[in-house]
C-alpha cells in the first residue's frame, strides 16, 4: 500500500513511532489538523457550489414563469432579481452543503488510504473530526454575523423588485419606533397612515393620523382622529378632525376611507424575517410587539441563526457517519443513501417544528433549538456506534 507523502511520515514501525511520538505529536497534530480542515473546506465549497447553481438555474426560471405577460420586466431584469436572492438560498442550503461536502470529503480520504494511514498512526476519529467541527462552527457563525447581513439587505431589495414588478401591490406598511406607519396608493391621491398600535385581532387602530398627498405630490389633508376601525373595503374613522392645506379645518361624526387591506394581510406584509439582519431583528421584535402585533415568526428566525453553527457540526456528524467506513466495510449506496435520506427527513422534521412554533404551541426558542439538537445526538450517537462499538 502506497500512502501519500504528506500522511507517509506517520506510517512507521510501531518501536520508532513509540518512540517519536512524545516528541512529534504536537507537530504532526498541528500539520494533520490543518490539512484536514482544508479539506473539509474545498469539499463543502464545491458542495454549495453546486447546490447554488442549480438553486440559481431553478430561480431564474420560477422567475421567468412569473414575469411572462408583464411589461417592462426584461431578462435582465430577471437575471438581477435571481442574483439578489442566490445569497438568501446559499444560506438556506448551508446545512445541506456541509452535508453533502462532508460526505464528499471523507469518502475521498477514505478511498485514498489517508485516513487509514492517520489511524494506523493512533489517532482516533474524534482527533481527526475535530479539525473539521471547527470548521463547521467557524462557517456557522461567520454566516450569522457577517453573511446574513448582506444576504438580507440583497433580499430586502429583491422582495421589493418583486412587489413593484411581479406582485404590483399598492401598499406599504412599515414599523418604527414611534408606531405603525400604512401607505395606500389610490387613484386620485396617495395616503399615509401613522397609528400608535393596532389590535390585530378587532383592526382597530388608535392615534390614527392620515396624511393625503396629491398625485404631483402636493399635501392635500390631514386627518386625526382617536381611533380608526379596518372594516371590509374601508376605514372607518370615529370624530375625524380634517385640515386642508390652506389652514381650513372641520370636523365629521364618521369617515370612511377606501382600502383593500385586511388585519392578516397587515400581519403579512410587514418586513420578512429574512429580509432583516441578525443584527437588526432583537429591536424589530420589539417595535413589533410594542404596536400590539405578534412578533413570533421573527423571533423564530432570530434563534434559527442562533442555532445554525450547531446545526452544521450535525450536519458535519451525520456526513461523516455516512461515509468514514465505506472501504472497511462496504455498502457504500447503502450508506450514502442512508445519509441523505436522514439529512432530508431532518429539513422535513425542522419545517414541521417551525410550523408547531409559528402556531404557538412550542416556545420559539425550543422550536428553534430542538431540530439542531436532536441531530448533534443522532450523530454523535450513530459514531459512537460505528467506531467504539
């Protein structure tokens, strides 16, 4: 058997590697280490490479079905918006890349007798997994706090290409500090709504101020009024004060204004959790719940980034189960297939957790948490297995 010249050192007789080894163990650890690392890197970049061009070729044409019959929406146009949101889907398939290049990995070093001559030297699977769990961890976290941030300013401008190209809505709703803020475009004036807080549940909106603007932009009116109550197809208005521009002013008992918006679609159409930052969510949950809504599906994203670094050492652990023994002991489609059978059936145990954790039958932290820790035991018990018996 012919080992490669950068694993040849360590296959020595077993009296001189007896010898050598207090004093070379440091240094082979440190150079095994760091060839190991590389490798789990190289195989989990060509993984994500792969999986985001087909995410991106799957995109582009979802895209094009969609902007078939619209006008003003070019190729170009299309092969811009699919690019914005290609960041979004490389994070969404992180976990599947390090899967995937984890099996792609050690099935290589396995075939080409290095991982056998590291085992020959005495090192153990967990010394040689570790190199590649901290490979793991470090891109979990550099995609929480460094890739996560542009993907979601990339997104944020995608989602509003598709609102104003594809979807066409006629409305805006926004939340900051001071409360909710509503935009209507109507056909002869645009309207600005700002409420305190809104009862999602009756749409009652409290402090209502709207401000009319004309269709060159001119202010046109102001109307305050205490409280505005979301009917089918309009606001009603309770003892408006209207102000003209030119300083006039009057007051109504009842005013109703045209709108299509419902108290779900409001909930809706406030910003997605993808397309705020990990950085920016803690103080969005906050303006959320302070206007009376329910901040839940946000939370649950915020703690599914908090949990992705655990969740690709998993993904690391359940590649490797799949794939470390294939020369010693066969069934390698057995195997393989068994690996991406369970990273699967795990992305359809995680959407069913987030549906029961949106539904608020499971605290959003442990809906969050509970995918990522029942594959860190899955695999770390399937290895204890397979290697101690």
């Amino acid at each position: 058997m012919t080992f490669p010249a950068r694993l040849r050192i360590l296959a020595v007789p077993a009296g001189q590697r007896h010898a050598a080894a207090p004093r070379n163990s440091v240094r082979l650890s440190a150079t095994l280490s760091r060839y190991l690392g590389r490798q789990v890197v190289i195989g989990i970049g060509i993984a994500l490479f792969g999986l985001a061009t087909i995410a991106l070729v799957v995109d582009v044409v979802e895209l094009l079905r969609r902007a078939y019959g619209r006008p003003g929406v070019r190729l170009g146009t299309v092969l811009l918006m699919a690019s914005l949101h290609l960041p979004f889907l490389i994070q969404k398939l992180m976990p599947f890349g390090v899967l995937f290049g984890t099996m792609l990995t050690f099935q290589r070093l396995t075939r080409t007798h290095e991982l056998v001559a590291a085992r020959a030297a005495g090192i153990s699977v967990w010394q040689f997994l570790t190199p590649a769990l901290l490979v793991a961890l470090g891109l979990g976290i550099t995609t929480v706090v460094a890739f996560n941030p542009l993907a979601a300013i990339l997104v944020a401008r995608y989602e509003a290409l598709d609102r104003a190209l594809l979807e066409q809505d006629s409305s805006l709703i926004s939340v900051a500090p001071g409360g909710l803020w509503l935009r209507q475009r109507e056909a002869d004036h645009d309207l600005l709504i700002h409420a305190r807080q809104m009862n999602p549940d009756s749409g009652m909106l409290e402090h209502v101020v709207v401000f009319a603007f004309a269709p060159d932009g001119q202010f046109a009116e102001r109307i305050d009024a205490a409280q505005a109550h979301l009917e089918p197809g309009f606001w009603r208005l309770l003892d408006p004060l209207l102000s003209k521009a030119d300083g006039s002013s009057r007051s109504e008992p009842i005013l109703e204004i045209p709108t299509d918006l419902t108290p779900y679609g409001i909930q809706e159409s406030f910003a997605a959790p993808e397309t705020l930052s990990f950085w920016d969510l803690p103080a969005f949950i906050e303006e959320l719940e302070a206007v009376g809504f329910s901040a839940r599906e946000h939370r649950l994203y915020w703690h599914g980034l908090l949990s992705l670094p655990l969740l690709l050492a998993a993904m690391l652990l359940i590649g490797t189960t799949s794939s470390l023994r294939l020369v010693r002991h066969g069934g390698t489609a057995l195997l393989i297939g068994g690996g991406l059978a369970t990273g699967f059936l795990f992305y359809i145990m995680s959407d069913v957790v987030f549906a029961v954790g949106l539904s608020g039958r499971l605290p959003a932290i442990l809906a969050a948490w509970i995918p990522a820790g029942v594959a860190v035991l899955l695999g770390l018990t399937t290895l204890l297995h397979l290697e101690d018996g």
